[in-house]
C-alpha cells in the first residue's frame, strides 16, 4: 500500500478531518482506552465516516510506524451525495442510468467496473459505505482515470437509497443467477438503476426484494457465473445499445 493512501496517528487524523479531506474508512484499535479516541469517534459519527476496531495486528500489517491505535485511509476521490446529483441529471434533461454495486469488495473489480461504466454513460456509482473495496490509488489506476471522471456516491443506508431512487421514478434492476428472465429481454430505454451483487454471494436479499425485475445473463458453458466485471459489462453495454447510441 502506498504511504500517500493512508495516515496514522490520532492527532494527524483528527488535523485531516477537519482539514476537509475525503476519508475511506478509519481502524481503531480494539480496546484503547476511550479517553484517547473519544473525541475521534465523535467526530467520525458526526460526519458519517465509517470506522471498525481492529486487532493490533491489522494495524500492524498496514504500518510498523507509531500509529497509536489509529489509521485512516485517504480517499483520491470526493464522494457526491446521491440525493444532492439525481435532481441535477433530471434537470438536464438527461435519462437517469445508475450503477449500485451491493458488497464489490476487489480493489481492481470495482476499478474495472468504473470504467466500463464511464465507458457506457453511467451517471453514477452507488457503494455501500461499509463492506464496499477500498478506493485509493490502485482502484484508480485500473480504472483507466474513469474514477475521477464519474460519480461515486457513498450510501450509509443501501436500503434508504433505493428507496430514494425508486420514489424518483426510476426502474430497480437486480442481476443475478437466480432470476429467470434474460436480460436483454429487459426494457433499459426509462430511468433505471441496476444492481450488481458481491463476487461471494451476489446481491443481499432484501435488495432483490425491493427490485422491479431480477435478470440473468444466459449461459451455455460449464462453468455457472461470470466475473462481476464482465458481467457488469454485459449488462450495461445492453442498456447503452437500448438507449440509441
């Protein structure tokens, strides 16, 4: 991991909170004393910034340097507000295209994905604000620079989201293996947000239970699923074709 992707340390942290930097995530030590980090938890509850305690080894495996209990990992991006941008896409007069990826969590699946997506004319990339890979430096880089050119917006609350998303008038798409339908059978020419699910067990339940339509993308070799990337690919070249360009 390159040194300009994270910082250690509880005051160099807190400096970098209210400096305004963009935060990934931070690592707390377990178990240190809570008069030390109070005042850091506090302020990452205030400003929505996720956090986990960790095992010193962890820590340990990021940096050997003084880290005092505490790493945060730098973002390269700046995260929109999903609420904030859709209005904005509308008013353009632009057709609402959306990407929620529920749990992605390899760096160079989510960077590729990134750029397929910029490549298809997606308006934004919803990630979950925890279990989501961690964007630095090599999510970047795979994407082609398509990650500084995107949007990505950071949901604390996938469900809440979707929710945002369907009362705004657009179509839920899940795919996955267990859906029936193919997705090229799909109408992707309206508003529309598809999903695509974790590389270890596909979309959360509750997300297919809040969806429009469940696709799959038909097979005939022997092997029963593809890379998320690929699949991601398929799917949204689909729409692209659909929508006239």
């Amino acid at each position: 991991m390159k040194k300009e992707d994270f910082i250690f340390g509880i005051h160099p942290v807190l400096e970098a909170i209210e400096a305004g930097r963009e935060i990934e995530k931070v690592l707390i030590q377990k178990n240190l004393n809570p008069q030390s980090v109070g005042q850091l938890r506090a302020m990452l509850n205030e400003r929505d910034i996720p956090f986990q305690h960790v095992p010193l080894e962890k820590l340990n495996r990021v940096t050997r340097k003084n880290h005092q209990g505490v790493i945060a990992f730098i973002s390269p991006i700046v995260y929109e507000d999903i609420e904030k941008y859709l209005p904005e896409v509308f008013e353009q007069g632009r057709n609402p295209f959306i990407l929620i990826l529920d749990r992605i969590t390899d760096v160079r699946n989510f960077g590729a994905i990134a750029r397929t997506a910029e490549c298809a004319g997606v308006d934004a990339i919803i990630v979950p604000a925890r279990g989501a890979a961690l964007i630095n430096g090599d999510a970047v880089k795979t994407s082609a620079g398509a990650l500084n050119r995107i949007r990505v917006c950071r949901s604390f609350k996938l469900k809440e989201t979707i929710d945002y998303l369907k009362m705004s008038g657009l179509k839920i798409f899940s795919v996955t293996e267990k859906a029936e339908d193919a997705y090229h059978q799909q109408n992707f020419k309206e508003p529309l947000a598809i999903i695509m699910g974790s590389e270890e067990d596909g979309i959360s339940p509750a997300y297919l239970e809040m969806s429009d339509a469940m696709l799959q993308i038909p097979m005939d070799g022997s092997i029963s699923s593809l890379n998320v990337s690929v699949a991601t690919g398929i799917v949204l070249f689909e729409a692209l074709r659909q929508r006239g360009v």
